[in-house]
C-alpha cells in the first residue's frame, strides 16, 4: 500500500559574519526553530539572528511533455476541439497529432484556456 509520509520541514537562518562581513543564510531541515538555530550554529559557528519558516516545499513536478517537437511545413489550420477555436500546427513526430494553441472559447463562456503542451489527435479535431 502507498502510505503518505508528511514532508519535511524546513527554516532559513540568516547571520552576519562580523569577522569576515559575510552574510550568511541557510536553508536547514529541522523539527522547530530552535533545532534549527543549534543546527545553524553547529555548521557555521555563528549564531543566528534571523529565522524564517517552517515552510513545506512543493514536491517537484515531473514534466510529461520533455520531448521535442517536430512540425510539418503545412500551415496552421483552425480548428474546433472541446468547444475551443484553435490554430492547430501539425506535427511529423508524433505522426497524426498536432500542437494545439487556444483561441476563444466557441459558447463564449469566461474560462482560461487549459495550460501548458497541448498534444492531440488529429481525429479530435474538427475542421470547418
């Protein structure tokens, strides 16, 4: 079974070096904020005198579309899919799919145009 595990905390502490007038800031993974300015102290000898946190990181996304795209020299058509006007570019790679870019939606309702790589079907498509 897939059994959730909360993500860790962290801080960021923050110190001036007088010796050498640095600033110094890290960012440092710890339970509460005084684990973390111990922790601080023990890997920089400096105590801190800013400590900002906890925050949660967001977990990385892993992007799905990290291919490259290879276009045909056809000119981009428009095109109807899911109730958008789009200007559809064709693509070689992969063969019968093309590269869609929103428009305006066709029932003129208030809604942004969805995100990121959009790959489709040519079969989803329809042409006017």
């Amino acid at each position: 079974m897939n059994k959730r595990v909360p993500r860790p905390v962290f801080f960021v502490c923050s110190a001036i070096n007088m010796e050498k007038t640095d600033v110094i800031s890290k960012v440092i993974q710890a339970i509460s904020q005084n684990e973390a300015a111990s922790l601080f102290f023990e890997q920089t000898g400096v105590k801190a005198t800013a400590i900002h946190g906890p925050f949660r990181p967001k977990k990385a996304q892993v992007i799905e579309n990290t291919r490259s795209l290879k276009f045909t020299n056809e000119p981009p058509k428009q095109a109807f899919y899911n109730d958008w006007e789009v200007n559809a570019f064709f693509l070689r790679e992969p063969e019968g799919h093309s590269y869609l870019i929103f428009i305006k939606r066709v029932d003129d309702k208030k809604q942004s145009p969805p995100q990121g790589t959009v790959i489709v079907p040519i079969s989803d498509l329809r042409f006017p």
